[in-house]
C-alpha cells in the first residue's frame, strides 16, 4: 500500500511541504510573511484523487488532452502525474532542494497508450524544487522512446491573496487568450488592462516573446506583490472559480476561493512539446514576494 508522505523543507529564508503523492508542494512561505502557495485549510489526501491547492504538476495531458489539432477525451483529467506517487531523490536532498523522478516503466500500457508517441512511449521526469529567498520549481522530461513525443504540462500553481476580488494580475495585459468560461473557448484579443476578477476566470494566455518576463499580483489586502516568472512555458493559464462554482466545489470549504489565484506556467494544445527521441524539455517557475 502507498503511504502519503509529506516532506517539511526548512531553512532561514522560507518553509515548504511537498507531497510525494504527485511531486506535489503544498505550502511555501518565506521567512515573515503568510504563505505564497495556498492550499486548502483541509487538504484531501486520497490516492486516484487530485490534491486541491499548492502546486498540481500537469502532465502528460492538460485538461482531456489534445491530439490532431483537436480536444481528446484523456482519463484522468489533468494527466497520470498529479495522481501518482513520485520517487523522492534520498541523494539530492539538503535544506534547500529536493528531488523527484517518475518513469514511465511505472505505468500500464493502457495509460501509455494515451501518450501521443507511437506503439511504444518511454519517458522519464525528474522535478527539482530548490527552496529558499524564491522557490523555483522545475519539470524536466526526457523522450526515451524509439519515435518523437508529444505531451502537455503546467505547473498548476495556487498563489494566496487576501481577497481575489481585490487584486490584479500585471504583466499578460498584450497577449490575446482563449476563454475556457465560453462555449467553443473563443480566440479573444488582448485588453491591455490588468486581470480583476468578478466571477470565474479560466484563461489561456498566448504569450509571445515576453514568455518569461515576470507576471505581478498586486494585493493591496496582504500588501505585497508576488512575482511569477515562468520559463519554457509558451502559455500562462490564469483561473479563479469565482464564488458559485468555488462554494460548489467538495475538495474546498465555502469562500475559501477567494483566497487564492492560479497563475500556471502551461505548454499546452498547439503549443505542447515535441521532443525527437532523446531530446529533453524544461518548464519552470519561480516565484518571490516583496
Ligand atoms: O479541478 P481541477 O481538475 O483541478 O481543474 C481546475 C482548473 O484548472 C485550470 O487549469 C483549468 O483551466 C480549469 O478549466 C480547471 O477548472
């Protein structure tokens, strides 16, 4: 049987909690301030189940998936990686950094079978989370496979605000997005103003080459700016569940939606990755409050 582990980093810049369950961090909070990365009061840990909060790692599919230039019905939602049991690196762990790997040898052929890589895919992953001043987080995948490779991944991240109908995201204002609230998810242009929020917002930013320039919170409730920069990452997801379906949701208490934003480093659709047998692809993200 499987046995939720949960891994407290400590040091003198900044706490974190990750599960093995999912590579998942729960919790980051720097040294004298509340916690950047918000997870539920009740966290809910069941194997086969997502964990609501921290830092969900998307992969190999995002959503139900894509394939053809079309949307697929892919099972579990989200992809295989946020509901199964990374190997934790006992050789790379100090009280700054902590390691994870998963192999696709651990999975059955059905699963496999939804990877877009021929008869035959084979991958490995390692997520690294150094932790300190700023936590970074990065997903590295290699092909190992006899023939090209196609997945989607995000790092699903849930960043605490005082009040998410009080902030505003800086930073996506030029880029055009596609709206995941609306029937077909219509191609939507750019506004130029900063992201409120007033109800749900499910957005897939398009971001062009400013795709690592930083993304700011501004939250005048608990009066800091986070900052997010994402690397490899060619679109940045921004969701809230506003408050009906937020009250809605089993693995959230009621309100409790409006004290988080997700901001998400995400290569997803026709902008997921394609790696030639032994070719190996990075997504991260980093983030710091001041
Ligand atoms: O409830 P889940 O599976 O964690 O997904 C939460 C949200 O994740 C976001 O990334 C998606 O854009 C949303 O459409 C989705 O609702």
């Amino acid at each position: 049987m499987n046995t939720f582990l949960l891994r407290d980093v400590v040091n003198a810049d900044s706490s974190a909690s990750i599960s093995d369950y999912g590579a998942h961090v729960l919790t980051w909070t720097p040294a004298g301030q509340p916690p950047v990365i918000w997870r539920p009061a009740a966290v809910q840990l069941r194997e086969g189940t997502a964990i609501r909060g921290g830092v969900p790692i998307i992969f190999p599919w995002f959503n139900t998936g894509w394939d053809g230039g079309r949307p697929v019905s892919k099972q579990p939602k989200h992809g295989f990686g946020r509901v199964s049991f990374w190997a934790f690196d006992e050789t790379a762990v100090t009280d700054r950094h902590v390691r994870y790997t998963l192999d696709s040898t651990d999975f059955g052929d059905d699963l496999l079978a939804q990877l877009n890589s021929g008869d035959h895919p084979r991958f490995h992953a390692t997520y690294d989370v150094e932790i300190g001043e700023r936590i970074a987080m990065t997903l590295t995948v290699t092909n190992d496979g006899d023939e090209p490779l196609t997945y989607e991944a995000a790092l699903h991240t849930y960043l605490h605000v005082g009040d998410v109908e009080r902030i505003a995201v800086h930073g996506l204002e030029s880029c055009d997005y596609l709206d995941n609230t609306q029937p077909g998810v219509p191609h939507c242009s750019a506004t130029g103003e900063p992201i409120t929020f007033d109800g749900m917002v499910d957005r897939t930013y398009l971001r062009g080459d400013e795709a690592d320039t930083p993304i700011t919170i501004e939250d005048p409730v608990l009066g800091r700016t986070i900052e997010i920069i994402n690397a490899g990452a060619p679109q940045a997801v921004v969701w809230n569940p506003g408050q009906a379906a937020g009250d809605a949701m089993g693995d959230l208490a009621v309100g409790e939606w409006r004290g988080f934003v997700c901001v998400e480093a995400v290569a997803r659709l026709d902008r997921s990755v394609t790696l030639a047998p032994g070719q190996t692809n990075t997504l991260s993200q980093t983030l710091s409050v001041r």
